[in-house]
C-alpha cells in the first residue's frame, strides 16, 4: 500500500480467519483401485492437468509458512506420483507432519524406503474387507487384498506408525471385528471404522453401499465393545453414518475453519465435494498464493463462521458446535446448500434422508458403478437418483 492508499474501513476490520490445521493435497486421482465409495469426484482430473513438482513444493512451502501442521498426500493414489519422494522430503524440510495416504497398491518396498529415509511421519492404508474375495471385488483389483498385506509388514519393518482405514457399507458392516483384528494383526496402532459419506462416486453408489438401520446399531455396539476390550492396544476412531443420524457431523471441522483441499490441477477447495456446489467458484493456487486464498478466496468465504445461516441452524445452540453440519450433503438432499445438513432432526427434510437410507438400503443391487475417468458410469448398471 502506498501513502496516499486510503483503507477500505471493511477490509481494515476484517479479521483474517486462523490458520487451517491441516491439507489434503490430492496430488493425483490415478488410483489402481476402483472402490465406489470413493468420495473423489465424478469427473476426476487427468494426469495432463496435474501441477508439477515445483508448484506443489511451492504449495508445501506456504502451507508451512500459514502456519498448517498437518500434511495428508492423498489422491487417487499419491504413490503413483513420480516425484512423490521429493514432494515428501520437501515437506519435511518446511516442517510439516506427513502422512501418506495410500492404497499401498503399486509402492515398492524400495519406494516405501526412500520415503521414510526422506521423512515421512506417517502412513495411512486402506482395507476393504477382511475377507480377501469380498475385499478385492470392493477394490475392483484382483489380488489386491494380498498386496495390502505385504505393503502393511514393509511398513512395520520400517518403523513408521501405521493407521488402518476401512471405509464401511453394507458388503463389509458385518465383518467390522474381523477388520479390526487384521488391522491389530498388521502392527497398526490406530483403525479408523468410517462408514461411508454420500459424495462424489459414493452417492452413485448409494443403492448398493447402504446398510439398514439395525444393520448399523449393531456395529456401533461392535466398535464400543472392542473400543473397551482393547484400550491401551489399539485407538478406534469411528464415524457413525449420516443418513441414521439424529444431529449432524461438524462437516471438515466447519467450512474454512480447520482443513483446506488441493486438487490435482490446483484448485483450493473447503471440503473434497465443494465443486458439487455449483454456483461457488474456487480458485487455483496457480494464480493465487494459498494464504491469499485461505483468508479471501469467495468460495471459503460462502460459508465460513455462522452469519449465512437460516433456521433452524441460525437460532439454535449448536450452530458453533458443528457449523450446520455438511453443506455438500445439504445440497444433495435439499438442493439447497443453506439449508441445516438434513441428518439433523431438526432439518424440515430429515425424514427424506431417513426414509432414501430406508429405500436405499432395501434394494437388492450389488453391481457398483466403479469409480474410473471420464466421469462415465459403468454401463453394466443405470443408477436413478431418488432424491
Ligand atoms: Fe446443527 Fe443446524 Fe441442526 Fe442446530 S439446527 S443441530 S446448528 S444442523
Ligand atoms: Fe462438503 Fe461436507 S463434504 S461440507
């Protein structure tokens, strides 16, 4: 600003928001697996438009600078980057916390090595059943089930902690402590049970991942029992289904206030579904540094703190508590994104969600529409939406 620049009084009073805790850079949707839950979206980017290394460690270097502790190398399948040594050594030297997030599909042990020689602090795999058949036919990889077996024992040899991720639906909800002892069995020291989110290739996939109701309550009861019989072994993180829910999750923590997404091509985003929200547009780290974006980026701005809200979110106790829970799910359901996130009962549209999980969950379809590019369902199955 120059001398003779006269502040806007509404600029000089806004407060810039706190920096987020962490990043998911989605450094790739290349994924050898296919699973239909996946909540990447429908049209994945291509590998023609991914950033190249020096953006992303540009990226990393700001993300430190923030003050983001957290790093999550995510996709697709980070690994699949050629250079994801380097972003990984990259983000170590500027401080922050790594944490791969991997299929473990595809990483050689040689891979896996240099990874940790370079620092990373973290691994996260995913599981799709404990049963191999079942698990490779979520996957859509043959094998692939084995492979996750052999990645988890390099990863214990090298000595980095190891978070199992099993993402639950109604081809796996009956085998949760099966999952939870493989996970044990794997060295992990944590097991994240995270019942699917309705988004992105998921919602495609509604029809044929939805479990009951009942279906649900038991392995709620499931996860506390192990939560207790094996304390002090094991953390078990759950994230209980929406569509049962009677109050809403606080969505990404509240929308601009903890975590922020990169997309293969740059683009910032609040949450992995914002794109669903059309009328929002997102900026590209491309043109605009990230700390510019976080602070003043329109789309964070949309729905950050309280003051967009509506009744019933506007007047009610909790709405500093999970922030009108998920707007993304809100706009699936209501069509509107304003609206309080329907898994509240107190959302004029919370018995629709109820009664889709119930339509849902009776159907007797088990085709998935695998997640794959080009945004094109699989043409063995036509999906309808019902809402
Ligand atoms: Fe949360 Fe809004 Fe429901 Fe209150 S009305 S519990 S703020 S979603
Ligand atoms: Fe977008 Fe919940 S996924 S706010």
């Amino acid at each position: 600003m120059n001398d003779m620049t006269i502040p806007n009084p509404a600029e000089a009073a806004r407060v810039p928001p706190p920096a987020p805790l962490g990043m998911l850079a989605e450094l790739t949707h290349r994924c050898p697996l296919s699973c239909p839950y996946c909540s990447n979206p429908v049209e994945l980017d291509k590998r023609s438009g991914e950033l190249d290394t020096e953006t992303w460690k540009r990226v990393f270097s700001e993300a430190a600078a923030m003050g983001v502790l957290h790093l999550h190398l995510s996709g697709g399948e980070p690994t699949a980057r050629k250079d994801i040594v380097e972003l990984t050594a990259h983000a170590v030297k500027v401080g922050l916390y790594t944490n791969l997030i991997t299929s473990g599909i595809g990483v050689t042990r040689e891979k896996l090595e240099e990874l940790a020689t370079a620092g990373l602090d973290h691994v996260q795999l995913s599981i799709q059943d404990a049963l191999p058949d079942t698990a490779d036919r979520i996957a859509g990889l043959k094998g692939a089930h084995e492979k996750k077996r052999i990645f988890a024992g390099w990863v214990l040899e090298l000595g980095l902690p190891l978070t199992i991720n099993a993402v639950i639906h109604r081809a796996n909800i009956e085998n949760i402590e099966p999952l939870v002892n493989m996970a044990l069995e794997f060295g992990a020291r944590r097991v994240e049970i995270a019942h699917s989110q309705y988004y992105g290739w998921a919602l495609e996939n509604r029809r044929m991942l939805m479990p009951t109701r009942e279906q649900v309550m038991r392995a709620a009861e499931t996860v506390e029992r192990l939560r207790d019989e094996l304390k002090g072994k094991l953390v078990i993180d759950a994230v209980v289904p929406d569509y049962y829910a009677r109050r809403p999750k606080p969505c990404v923590g509240g929308w601009g206030r903890q975590s922020l997404n990169v997309t293969p091509s740059g683009k910032v985003l609040p949450c992995h579904a914002a794109e669903t929200i059309k009328h929002l547009k997102f900026d590209y780290v491309t043109e605009r540094s990230l700390p510019d974006i976080w602070a003043n980026s329109s789309a964070f701005e949309a729905y950050r703190g309280t003051s967009w809200m509506k009744e019933p979110c506007k007047g009610c106790p909790r709405k500093e508590i999970d922030f009108g829970g998920c707007r993304c799910q809100a706009l699936a359901i209501t069509g509107d994104p304003e609206q309080a996130d329907p898994a509240c009962s107190l959302s004029p549209f919370h018995a629709k969600i109820v009664a889709l999980a119930i339509k849902d969950a009776a159907v007797d379809q088990t085709d998935y529409v695998y997640r794959r590019f080009g945004g094109v369902p699989d043409p063995r199955v036509t999906v309808t939406h019902n809402n």
